[in-house]
C-alpha cells in the first residue's frame, strides 16, 4: 500500500465512524468548495453514464431516419384504414358514395 492509499483509508475509516449528522455537517462542509463541489457532481454524472448505454451519432441518425420513414409509413396505413372504415359506415347508412376518379380530381385542385 502506498503513502497516499494509507492517508486515503484512515480519512476513510475516520468518516465511517462519524454519526449521520456528522456526516451531513462533513459532506456541507466540503460542498462549499466550489471546485471540490463541481468535480464531486462531475464524478456522479460520470459513474452514472459509465453505465448507460450509447450509439454513435452516425447510428443515431440512421436510426433516426427509420424511425420517421415508418411514421410515415404508419400514417399512410392509418390513413388507409380510416378511409375503409369510411367507407364501410357510409355503405350501412346507404350513403351515396363519391368515384375515386371524382376525389383524385378534387385533391388535385
């Protein structure tokens, strides 16, 4: 064990043994720091993104490309069983229905 591993464990050792209250006066203390502050919340975002998950950008929007083709797939499809069910309503109350020639025309203009 070196000098600095020693100094580290009986500053450690010595925290374990304080009560919870001093404990909590301890951790205020050394968050006045503004620098030992920063790098403490540096230290816990880091420990946390070590364990998450991550996709190149190059990935990410290839990803994200297929996501919005299939959207927009989902919408024509929807679109399409929206019209059938349309369709299927009109045709039970006997409504006249309009030709698809007549409808291309009119979305046209």
């Amino acid at each position: 064990m070196t000098h600095s591993q020693a100094t580290v464990e009986v500053f450690w050792t010595a925290f374990q043994t304080l009560k919870k209250a001093e404990k909590e006066a301890f951790i205020a203390k050394l968050l006045q720091d503004e620098k030992l502050s920063e790098d403490l919340r540096y230290a816990a975002i880091i420990e946390k993104r070590e364990k998450e998950a991550t996709v190149s950008l190059d990935d990410w929007t290839k990803l994200n490309k297929r996501l919005t083709d299939l959207q927009s797939k989902l919408d024509v499809f929807s679109g399409i069983r929206a019209s059938i069910k349309e369709i299927k309503d009109a045709r039970k109350k006997n409504q006249k229905l309009q030709k698809l020639s007549d409808f291309i025309n009119e979305s046209r203009s």
